[in-house]
C-alpha cells in the first residue's frame, strides 16, 4: 500500500505527483503490461544480454 504525507497548507498537485512517482517505482504497471503476452525465457536472455552489451559500450565511451 502506498502512503503519501500531505503536509498541512501542501498543494494537492504536488502530493498528487509524489504518489504517482512512488506507484511508478513500485512496478506494477510494467509487471502487468509483462504478463499480458507470454515471452520465451530465451528471448528474455536475449533482451538481458543486449542490454548488457549496450550498457557496458556506454561506459567504455565514457572512459
């Protein structure tokens, strides 16, 4: 359950913008967008070592 503290006097569209940041770090949405279609446990290899290699070319251009 998400718990945001509204501070007295706080404005409701800042409160509003908190919760939305910490529903969006929690993941539900993009678990559910994942479970709506089936994906091979090899594809998700695939997808995870791609990534990696372009996650490791970022940080050899930067050196």
């Amino acid at each position: 359950m998400i718990i945001v503290p509204v501070k007295e006097g706080e404005n409701i569209e800042r409160a509003l913008k908190k919760f939305k940041r910490k529903f969006e770090k929690t993941g539900t949405v993009k678990e559910i967008r994942a479970r709506q279609a089936f994906t091979k446990p090899s594809v998700k290899e695939r997808e995870q070592k791609l990534h990696a290699i372009y996650v490791q070319q970022l940080f050899q251009k930067e050196d």
